[in-house]
C-alpha cells in the first residue's frame, strides 16, 4: 500500500503483532515532522541518496549503507537535503499506530 505525503510517500513492506516496516521516499529538499513517538521505536537505513537526520540534539548526514536508532521518547527528523530522492527503510518496534505522532514541527502546517 503506498500513502502519498507531503514530502513524498511511504509503503508498508511487512508488518506484525510489534513491528512494522516501510520503505520511506523522501522528494528533494522536504522533510518529515520534527516529532516524537511515545509508544514505538524506529531504526532508519538509507538506502539510497543522502539524509539529514536530527535524533535528539544530534544532526548528522547519512549515505547509503548508514543507519541510526530513533529511541521512543526522543524527538527526530529526517530530511533530504540532496538533489535526487532520498529511500530510507524505516522498522518500527513496539504499538505502531500512525496515531502516535506527536508533531514538535511541520513545514506543511499538520498537526
């Protein structure tokens, strides 16, 4: 299933009782919500151009191959700040709900 976003879209890959994992395509120059997550975790892989990510207070940029662990609880953002889209594996751990986004920041006015 795709859902169209935004700053591009996501597609739910494969999904059970305490994950879910998608695959995030991010349009040049957007970015996601700066937001928190009280119920799950996520790990993010770039897979292919390069992401701006902001975990907590630490910004740093990712390539293909690299990765980092979002912490439930810990404000984040992910980012392309390339010029060709950015594709980023997402697993999410824990109660996954697309209602448990609390929106710290948002260049599209959401909430």
């Amino acid at each position: 299933m795709r859902v169209e976003k935004p700053w591009g879209f996501f597609q739910v890959l494969a999904e059970g009782e305490n994950y879910v994992v998608k695959k995030l395509v991010v349009r040049p120059g957007h970015k996601l919500s700066l937001q928190v997550h009280r119920l799950r975790s996520e790990h993010w892989v770039v897979v292919q151009g390069e992401a701006k990510v902001t975990v907590g207070d630490e910004v740093k940029l990712l390539g293909g191959g690299d990765h980092i662990y979002v912490p439930k609880g810990v404000q984040h953002r992910l980012e392309n700040p390339g010029p060709t889209d950015l594709v980023v594996v997402e697993v999410q751990y824990g109660i996954c709900r697309e209602d448990d986004i609390i929106r710290l920041a948002d260049e599209y006015g959401r909430r």
